[in-house]
C-alpha cells in the first residue's frame, strides 16, 4: 500500500526534483538517495523490496575508489536507475 499524505508526496517531489536538477548526475543521485533515506528512516515512505533492489544497484553504479571519479558510464546508469526508481515511488 502506497504512503499518503503531504509528507510523501513532500519526499517524492523532492526525489523527483533531483532528477531535474543541474549539475553532475552522479552528485544529484547521492543527494536524491540521502533525501530518500531520510524520508524511510522517518517513515514517510515505505521502503518495497523493488526500491531496496533499485537502491542496491544505484550504490553499485556510484561506487568508486579513492580519488577516482566518476562520470560516463556511471552517471548514465544512476541517471537510468534514479528514473526508474521515481515510476517505483510511487508506490513507496
């Protein structure tokens, strides 16, 4: 069953938000997935096994040794997986 009220749509909004946002892709996904953390760990939205399967891949994608950077392919998939996971909050 799908979080409602003000306070979810509040944290959708501000997931979404991020994908629209300028700036580097890779950046903006780690400031979406801290916002949508936060909003779990409040119990604004419910966390489905789907998005936890959708976090678990993001991580992958933005995961990086010390002092490497990332870009390219990395921001592509974050910019893929954070689509996806906003049609998937839907029902968060």
């Amino acid at each position: 069953m799908p979080s409602t009220g003000p306070a979810a749509d509040a944290a959708r909004a501000a997931f979404r938000g991020w994908l629209e946002a300028k700036g580097h892709a890779v950046e903006n996904a780690r400031a979406a997935v801290a916002g949508l953390e936060a909003a779990f760990a409040a119990g604004v939205l419910t966390r489905t096994p789907v998005l936890d399967r959708m976090l678990a891949d993001l991580m992958v994608a933005l995961e990086q040794d010390d002092g490497q950077r990332l870009g390219g392919k990395s921001a592509e998939a974050a910019r893929f997986i954070l689509r996806a996971i906003s049609r998937e909050l839907d029902q968060a």
